[in-house]
C-alpha cells in the first residue's frame, strides 16, 4: 500500500490521483469528529452540501431532516445543529436525516467523490479506521480539509498518526513521512496544549468552543468509521 | 515576527502576501546550496531563468557567462554546468556571471520576486540566515521549491530548523508549527538516512546523485546569504 497526504483540497484536485485509491476526508475541527458523533449516536444518514441555499433545497428531499453547519464557527440561524459533536446526541440524531453545510469539510468530501471508497477520519476513530484500512489492497490518500485552502495542523496531525500506525505495511509519500515526524513530535510534550497554538484551535477556543477542541483531539474513542457514497453519508 | 512557511510556490501565489515581508527561498535538492556554494566561491551574479531558450536568449546580456542548470536532475546538453554544488568550484564560477535554469528553484524566486527582501536559504547556510532575519521588523514567508509543485520534505525539514532557531522572537504560523516539529523529530535520529527515503532524495541518489545530496545536508557551512533583486541573485 502506498500512503500520500494531501493538506488542503487543491493539492489533491492537482495530483490527479488515479480512481482506484481510497480516500480519508479529516476535518478534526470539527466536522468529521461531529459526524462520526452523529452516527455512533445512530444518525440514519448525513448529506452533505456546499451552501445554505442547497441545503433548503436538499431539505425538500427528506422532508425530515435536520439541517446542520456552520459559519465562520458559529452556528446558522434557523438551522437545528451547530457543528459541536456535543450536539449529536443520540436524542437528537438518533433515525435521523441530517443536511449539513460546514466550510471545509464539504469542499472536501467533493473533491474526494471518485475514489473508490472515502471514508470520514478523525482523532475519535482512527483505530476503528486504521483496523478498516489495514487490510486494503488499495493505495490510500489522506485528504485534509484545511482551513479555506490553507493548511491546518490539526488536520495533518491526524493524518500522521493514521499514516504510523498503518506504515509497517507502507511505503509512505513524502507529505505522508512529513505529517508521521510532525504527529511524532507533537505526542512528546502535552499535545492539547501544543495543538492551541495551531490557528483554527485558538480561533474555536477564544470563540468559547474550547470543550469542542478538547473533544475532538480525543483518540480512538467511536469505532464508527462513515463512508461517504452518492453524495450521502451513512455509518 | 511573524513566520509563515509555503510548502509549495503555489501555496505562496495563492495566499496573497502583502508586500511587504522577507521571502526565503529554499530548494535544498540542489539550487538552493548550488547558489550558495557558487556565491561562496566568488561568483559574481547568477541570473535566474525558466527555459533553455530563456538561458540562450539572456546570454546575449552576457557574453562570457556560463549556462547551468538540470532537467529532470541531469545536465543540460551544451551547458557548462548542470546542479551539483561540486560543480561551482571557485576555479570554475570565480567573477563570472552565471545563467541558470533549474526546475524548481526558479519558480520560486519569480513567485517571491515582490517580497522586500528575497534570499536563497538552505542547511548550508542556515546559521548565517538566521543570523540576518533575526534583526528584522518583517514578517517572513518561507517558501519552499518542492518538486514541481508538490511537497519536497527536504525542503520543509529546512524551513523548519530555521522556523525553530527564529522562534524565540516569532508568532509561527500552522505550516511553521508543523515543520519545526518534523524537523525536531528527524533530528532524534540519522538525519542523513531518513531523508533519504523521501522521494527526490532517493531519486538523486538512485542517478548518482548521492554525494550531492549529502552534502546539500551538511548545515552552516557557508556564512553567504545570496539575495535575488532586480532579476539577479548576488551575494
């Protein structure tokens, strides 16, 4: 198997990757750490979309669901659920259609929609996902949704410890021996405190999500790993 | 200060940097620490170019100039020299003007050419960077070659170590968080023989390029911090 990351969504659209690879979408803060939530907690499925308009629109599909995201961190007016995992309870989400939009995660899972499989990764699940995957014959990539096109720390932390874990039966890309040494680095010392100096986990935490982040950088705590197919995410 | 690094020369383009910051050019993998070497043997100018006919044309500025430069890491027929540091002997660069074309390293300067300032950094030349930005009021961009517009490792492990001798006095973007801590990881072991499984090193090596690349890993051996200005890198 060969593993490659991608940092942001435009560095993966520019490789042209062939088709027959699989695909880990890893948006830590917080959108794949809040779906994986979602369906630990028995959410029926989650459909993805770009903007608050085809969200409305979506919503005239499935008459039922929730409607999910959010802007700039905070959640959308009128819409049922932020983007806290906090939120995805299973009283909430349980047999539920859910409609979300957040920034980055959804530029992502599109970007990603012709590989053969892609499935949703975080810090909560990369056991359940690094068991999923260790069987594979495919090669993988590893896309990280970034921060509006730029990198973010969080999400290439998360990839480096998928791809250490997976690297006994690896050969690992350049970008993917990068994320292992930085993710390497990082668990020498108290890892929360050293990722709140990374952009987005500041910015969450001074905007009062600061339980969020702390959530979201717990490991192998859901053995949930979501798939997205369709233009749908289901468990 | 503030420190951003751009893996990529596009990553630099499209984030739009205000003018007025210090742009490091890195392309360790060889231009970076050919220049250097050259400006440390007494070579007067290199002047940077992105095409055989561009080298062919600019000569006609120069008459006694030597042709440089590499495609696909092998010298360019017809050229004087290609992209080895062992090449640029003061015997051979002494006062002369130098047209190089490499494939990597010239993107990046033109990318940077707004910046305040522009200087070509490597390991060879580390300490003496550092020695020169740590005085300065600018932010700083790091931007790394890459290999034709990917991710290089060599290059960011070396931003890195610079991110980190700076980062006393500097607020460190997410990208120079990432690289300090893989530069701080490769350390803890043989340097020298991890990178060597990254892919341009291990291309290098596999072309007979071996003892180029070890030497392009030596750090603070040359006290010369080249500047590209006006279309022109001197010492």
């Amino acid at each position: 198997m060969h593993i490659s990351i991608c940092f942001t969504p435009q560095d993966y659209l520019r490789q042209n990757f062939r088709d027959d690879h699989i695909a880990v979408v890893v948006d830590v803060l917080r959108a794949s750490s809040s779906i994986i939530a979602a369906m630990a907690n028995g959410c029926r499925q989650i459909v993805p979309v770009a903007t608050l308009e085809d969200a409305q629109t979506r919503r005239r599909d499935y008459a039922d669901a929730l409607l999910a995201g959010e802007r700039q961190a905070f959640p959308i007016p009128g819409f049922n659920l932020g983007n806290s995992p906090f939120e995805y309870s299973r009283t909430v989400v349980a047999d539920k259609t859910i409609i979300m939009t957040t920034t980055n995660g959804t530029v992502a899972l599109k970007a990603a929609a012709e590989a053969v499989n892609v499935y949703i990764g975080a810090f909560v699940n990369a056991a359940a996902l690094c068991s999923k995957l260790a069987e594979t014959k495919h090669d993988l990539v590893l896309l990280c949704a970034g921060t509006q096109g730029r990198f973010s720390l969080e999400d290439a932390l998360c990839t480096g410890l998928i791809a250490d874990r997976l690297s006994s039966n690896a050969k690992l890309s350049d970008t993917a021996l990068a994320a292992r040494a930085m993710y390497n680095d990082f668990c020498c010392g108290d890892f929360v405190k050293r990722i709140m100096e990374s952009s987005h986990a500041a910015y969450l935490s001074k905007s009062g999500f600061a339980d969020d982040v702390a959530f979201c950088l717990k490991t192998d705590i859901f053995e949930i790993v979501p798939e997205f197919s369709d233009g749908v995410i289901t468990a």
